[in-house]
C-alpha cells in the first residue's frame, strides 16, 4: 500500500517518536523549516514533540499521541521524525495499526525509525520511508542530493534510478556547521556482483534485529535487504548482527543486500568487509552491494520500505532502480 504523494501545499507533521526535537539546536530547526516551506510544504510540530525526561525521550503515551494525532489528522498529508534514538520499539505493542491502515500517509526517517517502520509495513503493509530527518534539514551545507532523493521517492509514481552522489562526508554537522570535509565517491561496491529484484525490506540493522522473534518482524522472503549501522558499530559486531539475520529462514530466499556506508569511526576497511562477506555461504549466487549511500554518512538516499528495486551489477557496473511500490 504506497500512501498519496506529497504535493505543494501539504502539510508535513514533525513528531519524535525516539528522542526528543529539544537535543536539536533552535537555529537548525528554524532552517529546517524554512528549507521544507521553501520546497512548498507547510510545516507543523506534534504537540510532544519537545518534551524530554532525563534519557532525552518523553513517555510512550505523548510519543504514541504524537503518532496516531499525525495519521488521525486529515490535513496531515507526510510525518516527518525529528531525530533517532534507542527507544522506538517501546511504541510498537501499543500502536493503532488500524487507525494507520485507514489513513495511509508517508512516515519518513532512519536509524531508530527502523523499527517504527517495520512493524507499521509488517500489520498494515503500508510502504514507509527510510530517508533523511526533519533535523536534517537543518543542514546548514545540506546536499542537493538528499533533498532531490527524498522528493524523487515521496512526490511523483515514477520509477527512479539510486545513483552515487559526487563526494560524501562523515562530519558531526550539528556540531559545526561551518567545518566539514568531504571525500570524493567511488559508488556502490559491487562485493557479489549479478543481476536481482524484489522488496526492499531493512533499515538500521542493530534495530531490525531487535524486531527478531516478534510479531513485528517483516518478511525477507524474496527481499533485497538492504542494512547500515552508525558509528557504535564495528567490524565484529556487524558480522554477528549481519549473522542473526541471515539466520532466519527465510533469509535463504533473499534476493540481494545492499549495505550503507560505514562512518569512518566504525574503522571497518573495505578490504575487512568484502573478506566478511565473502566468508558467508548464505550471501552466495546473490548481488552484494556496500558502501551505497543510506544510512548515517551524508549525503542520504530515500528508499521505500517494501517497495521495489531492480538491481544489476555486472562487469563493473552497478544500476539501481527504485520503485514506490
């Protein structure tokens, strides 16, 4: 189920089902504002959205007021998260996922969001979005490359190419707005190389894997997978975390992965992640990509949670096709 495009004029409703918009600075919320108002849309703010305890979040009950406030509301038209977390999962038992299937819209984010998004495509089939943040935004030095991703996936049914940005950066941005660095781009990196299709299912995998057991776990039958991690993660503990998914059985039945690119502080080379993969019979006979540009370095794509990409890495090349659904 692909929810209603997003046109000028809609309204976009930022709420923080993670952690709490209060960590992100007033002038990167200003412009992140100004940046979606510039793009047409008209910007409003959940009623909790600011709200924060001592771990940075605020209760189930507001986030999840937040939540189905966003989807009940019909002038609500795309929900954009504030920021990530650790705690979206607590929302998932208590969400109205009835409410959300009859009022399908766009739900956009990452990292954290995973699990939000999985469960929500998993009880209602409604596709949702692995792309940037509303804070992103916030970017002072922010990349055309996102903004036009994230309008390519969310405003038109036509079908688009995920295609290598120019130069990628790893900087704390919010940290310092002026002092960034930027490294040139190579592209994907074709680990296995072959031709593939099916649904994109995935997302942060330290957070998909919390989702394991559970009645909110989505299939990986005929999936391309596609995974990163941020910077708490390292060479090992991807290996293990990439490990328990291809432990599920129906990860025998994957159909491509496609990984993120790492940020430099995970430390994991190149050389140590194409040997970690290649060490993996269950990743045989299928198209392995990495260093794809989702996830937590900037530039950040948009990819559709249970839409569809049609993938061909042959002889060098690598060609990505999304579609919406």
């Amino acid at each position: 189920m692909q929810p209603p495009r997003l046109q000028p004029g809609d309204e976009i409703r930022v709420i923080a089902p993670s952690m709490s918009m209060a960590i992100v600075k007033g002038k990167q919320i200003e412009l992140a504002k100004e940046r979606l108002e510039g793009l047409g849309f008209h910007v409003t703010f959940g009623r909790y959205v600011d709200e924060h305890d001592l771990v940075f979040s605020t209760s189930v009950e507001n986030r999840l007021a937040d939540l189905h406030e966003a989807f009940g509301d019909p002038n609500v038209k795309a929900i954009f998260t504030a920021i990530g977390g650790y705690n979206a999962n607590q929302l998932l038992a208590r969400i109205d996922y009835e409410l959300i299937r009859n009022n399908p819209k766009i739900l956009i984010g990452y990292s954290d969001m995973t699990a939000l998004q999985l469960a929500i495509y998993r009880k209602t089939g409604l596709i949702t979005y692995s792309g940037p943040f509303f804070s992103t935004f916030g970017m002072k030095q922010m990349a055309d490359y996102t903004i036009q991703g994230m309008l390519a996936a969310l405003t038109n049914d036509a079908p688009f190419e995920l295609e290598a940005p120019d130069t990628w950066s790893d900087d704390k941005w919010y940290l310092d707005q002026e002092d960034r660095t930027y490294y040139p781009n190579e592209g994907p990196l074709a680990v296995n190389e072959g031709k593939a299709e099916g649904r994109l299912v995935g997302g942060n995998l330290c957070t998909l894997n919390l989702l394991q057991g559970t009645e909110f776990m989505p299939s990986l039958k005929d999936a391309v997978l596609f995974i990163e991690d941020d910077n708490e993660t390292h060479l090992m503990k991807f290996d293990r975390d990439l490990q328990s998914v291809l432990h599920l059985p129906e990860a025998k039945d994957l159909k491509a992965v496609l990984i993120g690119r790492f940020q430099k502080e995970s430390d994991i080379t190149e050389a140590a992640l194409v040997s970690l993969l290649k060490n993996k019979p269950e990743l045989d006979g299928i198209p392995v990509l990495a260093n794809v540009s989702f996830g937590h370095t900037d530039p950040i794509a948009t990819l559709p949670v249970g839409g569809y990409a049609e993938i061909t890495a042959e002889h060098g090349r690598v060609d990505i096709l999304v579609y919406g659904a």
